[in-house]
C-alpha cells in the first residue's frame, strides 16, 4: 500500500510540474495573439492577458491525454534510472502491480476532467466569446433550443430581430410557425410579424401566409395590420452560421449535454455530432488510461538497456496515432458511418488491449 502511495505522489507531481509549464507556455502564446488579433480595438497587455486566461482551461483540456502520457514517461523513466522499479520488482511487485497507482490516479483524473473541468473550460469559452464579441463591436447572432421550440436572433446596426419557430428542417433554414419580433437599437418593438413558414435564401428570409402589426407611430396595431401572402425580409444570417450558433459540442457543459441532445431531436435537428462528443467524454478516463500504458509499455525496461531516445520517441509517436484513431473515429461518427458507441470505444479499448498485451509479453512473459 506504501509503494502504491509513493508511485501514485510521484505521478501526481510529474502531472502538475507539467501542466504548470505548458499553462505558461499556452498562456504566453495566446495573449500574443490576443494582442495580435485586437491591435486595432485598444486591447491593452489586462485585457489580452484576461482572455489568455479564459482559453486556457480549454486549452489544457484538449491536451490532456499529452499531459497524461508525458507524467507518465517522466515517471516510470525516473523510476527505472534510480533502480527504483528494480527493486519493486525483486521484491515481488509485477509490472502490472506497479501500473495501478498510476492507472487509479489517471481514472480519477479523467472522472474530474469530465465532470468539472469539462464545465469550466466551456463556460469560460463562452465568456470569452462575448467578452471578444465586445471588444470587436460585433453584432452576435444567438440560437437557443428548447422545450417552447426554436428562439433565433439576428443582429445588425440597426437593431436586433427575434425569431421563434415551432419546428424547422435539420439545417435551420426552413421554420414552421414561425414569428418576427423586430426592436430598434433603443429596444423598442418595430414590427411583428407571423407566418406560416418562412425560408432562409440568400440575402434573407422569404416568409409565406403572413400577417403584419406595425408598433411605431400608432396606438393599436391590429387596426394596421395587413395580410400578405409572401414577404421578403433582409437577413446577413447563412446556413452556415445557422449552424455555428449551436456552437461546437466542446463549448456545451458535459452536464448539460443531455437535455441539449433531447431538444436538438425534439426542434428536428440532428444531435448526431454532440452525440458521439458526449460518448467520447464519457470514455476519456479510459482513453487517459490507455495513454498510461502506452507511455509505460516503452519506459519500463531499465535503462541500462540503452536506446532511451528511441522508445521515447515510439511511446509520443504512438501516443499521436491513438490521438489521431480517436480523432478519426470521432469524424467516422460524426459523419454517420459508424455507432456512435463504436465512434467513441474503440480508440481507448484498442489502446488498452495493445499495450496491455505489450506489456504482458515483455514484463510477464
């Protein structure tokens, strides 16, 4: 139990000494570009070192599984070069014995990950955008989804539109049901106006069966208001950005990814893309571990073996490939072509089964 403490104290302190410096190293890069990118909107070293800060949780997260097999290669290299793995083992500790402090701490990392770093890293994701949003003078567009249907704003310098729909196509550019609400830039309601369904085209919505109340300039609307069968009203959303407003799944808290999936299905969009993310979360402390046995299958021997460089050099590269299989797997599933559970297993499962074998035939065998 000891040795166990004494391999999981040195691991945890590889990891942190190597999230520090890659916190500095991302942290100095990106405030340079922040500068960079506002040069021209008065964005002072504060201000460029605030958003910094608030990419770099996400940041950090998405090189986790590297923070994970290079803690491990700076372990089980320390432990072999002072003979200490050596003498676990002469005192009857197997080499898989001596993984299970490393492979408990990575778990329980992997847990936290996803359920609290996970959450941080997009909820200051999201802060940074708008803070960016802010500083650029940018008009956002915003989707919400819920259980009241489909909530779209569009901006430009002239005011804000809102639009509520009660379903839409998987592409959110043909609505049904669908209402204008448009305000001035002092927030005053222009007009309001009702279709039955309106359709995004290029340069703007065309709506049809419509029906029209004018808020300016009178005390009741509905003395106004006119029928039409079709209307054209300008609109710089696309297709695309219709898309985008969604956001990437990353910048969704895994906590709230469930009821999101529920109402991208329920609205008619396809969820297919944050299903396969919130899969492939819930496999990250299995894929973290697979890392762990990767970067030990290449360190365990002992050094006077020679040829450090070259196993170093085999665990990142394959640690990369594992990387790169998850990614590709991850667009497979995107994509459609494979389960989403397939998508989202089979990366950290082959990784697992590799090394362990490699490890069972070299150390055990």
């Amino acid at each position: 139990m000891i040795l166990h403490l004494y391999f999981a104290r040195k691991f945890i302190t590889n990891f942190l000494m190597i999230l520090f410096v890659f916190f500095g190293i991302i942290f100095l890069i990106d405030m340079v570009e922040q500068l960079r990118r506002f040069s021209s909107n008065s964005v002072g070293m504060k201000e460029a070192a605030q958003l910094a800060l608030l990419n770099a949780p996400g940041n950090l997260y998405r090189i986790l599984p590297l923070l994970v097999i290079l803690s491990t290669l700076a372990l089980f290299l320390n432990l072999t070069r002072t003979s200490e793995l050596v003498i676990a083992r002469a005192s009857g500790r197997s080499a898989l014995g001596a993984l299970l402090a490393p492979l408990l701490v990575t778990f329980t990392l992997g847990v936290f990950g996803v359920s609290v770093w996970n959450p941080i890293g997009a909820a200051t994701a999201n802060l940074y955008e708008t803070i960016s949003d802010r500083h650029l003078g940018r008009a956002s567009n915003a989707l919400s989804i819920g259980a009241e249907g489909l909530w779209l704003r569009q901006g430009n310098v002239e005011g804000q539109t809102v639009i509520h729909a009660n379903e839409t196509n998987q592409n959110g550019t043909i609505l049904g049901n669908v209402t204008f609400l448009a305000f001035d830039i002092n927030s005053q309601v222009i007009y309001r106006i009702e279709a039955k369904t309106a359709k995004l085209e290029t340069g703007g919505w065309v709506l049809n069966d419509t029906k029209r109340w004018d808020f300016k300039d009178t005390l009741n609307p509905e003395l106004s208001a006119s029928t039409t069968d079709t209307i054209r009203l300008q609109s710089n959303l696309t297709q695309k950005e219709i898309q985008e407003s969604f956001g990437a799944p990353s910048d969704i808290p895994f906590w709230e990814l469930p009821a999101f999936i529920a109402s991208l299905e329920n609205a008619g969009f396809s969820s297919t893309q944050h299903r396969v993310w919130y899969a492939t979360e819930l496999a990250l402390p299995a894929f973290l571990m697979a890392m762990v046995l990767i970067g030990a299958m290449f360190t365990m021997r002992h050094s006077r073996f020679g040829k450090t460089g070259i196993m170093l050099l085999g665990a990142i590269v394959m640690g990369f490939g594992l990387f790169f299989l998850k990614n590709f797997a991850q667009v497979l599933g995107n994509s459609g072509q494979i389960p989403v559970l397939l998508a989202a297993w089979t990366p950290p499962l082959a990784g697992i089964l590799l090394a362990l074998g490699f490890i069972l035939h070299t150390e055990e065998g």
